[in-house]
C-alpha cells in the first residue's frame, strides 16, 4: 500500500518506521524543516513504564473552574474548548476510570520499550541513553507520600526499592551535600534516552526501507469524501493514498473537526532547559525526579524538564523559539541548582523549550482506526509520546494491515471519544 504519514515528531517518525519496515511504499508530509521540531524536540527522555499515568490539572486549578465560570479570567487564556477539556478531565478522573486509563498506558508503555530496544539492538546506530532512575525524597513527609508511588512501580513491573539517603549519593555521587535528603526510590531498570535523536535514527532507517519525507509542507485538509485523499499547502488538486495515518499532535483537531470527528484534545504544555556539562564528575550519572522534574544526563548535556501549563498559546512555530513563563524555568534553575549546582555551564549554550503535548482526558492515546475509510489515528500521548511511540507505531502497523497486536487495546480505542 501507498500510506501517507502526516507528521514527522517521534510518533509519526516510528510508525513510518514500521510500515516502511513491512514492506509499504510511504510518505511523510511534515511542516517543519526537519524531524522531532516540536513536542519530540527536548523532552524529558524518561522511558520508564511505572511512571506512565493520565496527566491531572493541579487541584487549585479544578477547584477555581468548578466555583467560577469565569475561568477564562486567569492570566492566561482558557478557551472554552480547554474548559471543556477540564469537566471531561474531571469525569475521568474518577477511580474506575483512572485505573482503566492508567493500566491502558502503563501496558502500553511496557510493550513499547520492548519494541524499543528491539529495534535498538537492529539497527546499527547509538543514541545518548542512561540506564537507572532516582526518585528524591527530601523529606520524611514525602517518604510517606511515596508509598502509593512505590506500589505503582512495583505494580507495573518495576524493579525498585526504596532506600536511604546515604544509598542514593552512592547511586549519584554528585548530590549536592546540602540540600536535604530523607531517602530515595531507586528504579534500576528505568531509563532516560535522547528522543530527537532517536527520531534522526529512525528517520534514516525508514528512508533507507524506501520512506519519502517531505519537509517544510503542510497538510490543510482531508477530503472528507475520500479521507485517504490530502490537500497540500500550495497545491492545486489533492494526492490520493490508500491510507493516511494521523501522526500530526497538536494540530490534529484543525484536520478532524471537518470531517465530523472531534477528539477532546488539550495541548499540556512542557518545559526544559538543556545544557552543556560543565564537570562531568558534578553532573548527574543518570536520571533523578524531584517532584514534577526530572533530571537527567544525556550525552554530554544535563537536562531539566518538567511541569505543565493547560491553556497556553500555539501557533505554527516551532516551540523551542519560545521564551518560559518566569515561574517554569525559575522552578526548573531551581532544582538544578538544589541538586547539581555545578553540573551545567548556565553562561551559554543554554537550549530553552517549550512543548505542547496534546492529551485526551483520559490520558490514554487513541490509536487505530477513525471510522472514517482509510483514515487512522495515531494521537493523544501527552507527556508520555517517547515512552510509547515504537509500541503505538507497531499497534498501528499492525492494525492496518489486518493484524491482531501483540497486546490488548482496552481503553486505547479511538471510539471511545466518539
């Protein structure tokens, strides 16, 4: 089949991937310059399965919306499509329904480092990967408040244990000595891997399958009376495919909404700094969280990433042009600084970033068919793409072509949403 891949982050990158590895004739329309220029650019890295879970609005935040409907009055814009994203948010937030939700991902997750390191250990290329993840408890009280954490891991398969203090500067020799420290969860088996990077590499071994990527083209609409037909930016009559695959994040609802499908996507903004070790001895081994950021040693750069903002402005750019609130990369220097201070030269090289993550309010990605003839859906991580991505693409493949996956799809079907 002639498959048309619309979207070139981690997600569309992998499942071009696939298909191209299964022997399909594949085109990749993409409207930035290159792979990996938005959400995939400089996330966290974590790949790790325990870690997976449905994204939740912070409390004040649902306390605000559901007392005043004027929440749009914050200091930041709310649309009423991210009101709307919030009471659904709120609904599937109940414990039936975030269980459900959360063991989806954490399934998915788990099959998706599987497929990761399977395709690693083909192909012939390296990519800045650490092995080992800590989680950093600076206080008694958040020893205790990591109990249903540790059992979630454990859960999910995880090998980890929960030890002291002097244990965890073992682990990460470079802890800052100061900065307090009542214990740590540790994952050995988690990880932390350089997404773009990976994107460069399966972008190359898809092209080398016979893969076409077209840069710098955008996609502006899906024929709605052949949704495997597609209008090019610029073109005069659309190109027809015998399937399209919807790979395009944050700006799949523009695409959709024509066509009468309308999935609750919310773009859940994420932040990073990266930057150049400075003293390799002072920067972190591998990986550690504090709270919502993770910080982790990739190659030869240190990387702190975390937080989220629901509501915040997108266009067309590429994310990464785009300065952080003040609180995000105040918070970010912050933690750096509390555990590493003297890993990263902070003077120059500093790479600054801005992600919008779209999420469904669930948490759960929609993966497969659309209900609309030969048009599918590969959408919705949230956070979590580069955890799941070689696992999504596979499921995708696999579904297209008439494959039953390897794993069950509860609570990852598109028609859940529609």
């Amino acid at each position: 089949m002639h498959i048309a891949i619309i979207g070139a982050g981690i997600i569309g990158v992998t499942t071009a991937y696939e298909l191209a590895e299964g022997g399909h004739a594949v085109t990749v329309f993409e409207r930035h310059s290159s792979v990996a220029e938005e959400a995939s650019f400089a996330n966290a890295g974590i790949v790790a399965p325990g870690f997976v879970a449905p994204w939740r609005a912070p409390h004040w935040l649902r306390l605000f919306w559901s007392r005043s409907p004027a929440a749009s009055r914050l200091t930041w814009p709310l649309s009423s499509a991210d009101l709307t994203w919030l009471r659904r948010q709120r609904s599937a937030g109940m414990p039936a329904m975030r269980a459900l939700g959360q063991a989806a991902m954490q399934r998915l997750a788990t099959y998706s480092r599987e497929r990761l390191h399977q395709i690693t250990e083909r192909l012939d290329y390296t990519f800045d990967r650490t092995e080992g993840i800590l989680i950093l408890l600076r206080t008694a009280r958040n020893r205790e408040r990591a109990q249903p954490t540790l059992v979630r891991l454990r859960d999910a398969g995880a090998s980890c244990r929960e030890i002291s203090a002097d244990e965890a500067r073992q682990i990460e020799p470079a802890l800052h000595p100061n900065t307090p420290l009542a214990g740590a969860i540790h994952v050995p088996d988690g990880e932390a891997g350089n997404c773009r990077q990976f994107a460069v590499i399966a972008r190359d071994a898809a092209e080398q399958k016979g893969a076409q990527f077209v840069f710098n083209t955008s996609v502006i609409g899906i024929d709605p009376s052949y949704p495997a037909s597609l209008w090019i930016a610029g073109e005069t009559q659309p190109r027809g495919f015998d399937a399209v695959v919807l790979c395009t994040g944050a700006a799949a609802s523009e695409l959709l909404a024509p066509l009468g499908l309308r999935l609750p996507l919310a773009s859940v903004y994420g932040y990073s700094i990266s930057a150049p070790v400075d003293e390799p001895a002072l920067a972190p081994r591998a990986a550690v969280f504090d709270g919502r950021i993770a910080i982790a040693r990739l190659g030869q750069r240190v990387r702190v990433a975390g937080l989220a903002e629901i509501g915040g402005r997108h266009d067309n750019a590429s994310t990464r042009a785009h300065a952080l609130p003040a609180w995000a990369e105040q918070r970010l220097y912050r933690t750096l600084t509390d555990w590493f201070p003297a890993a990263a030269r902070l003077t120059n090289g500093v790479q600054v970033w801005r992600g919008a993550r779209p999420t469904l309010p669930d948490g759960p990605p929609a993966l497969g068919a659309s209900g609309l003839p030969g048009l599918w859906l590969n959408l919705g991580h949230g956070a979590h793409g580069w955890c799941m991505a070689c696992g999504a693409a596979r499921i995708v493949a696999d579904l297209l072509e008439g494959h039953a996956p390897e794993i069950d799809l509860q609570g990852l079907e598109p028609e859940r949403w529609r």
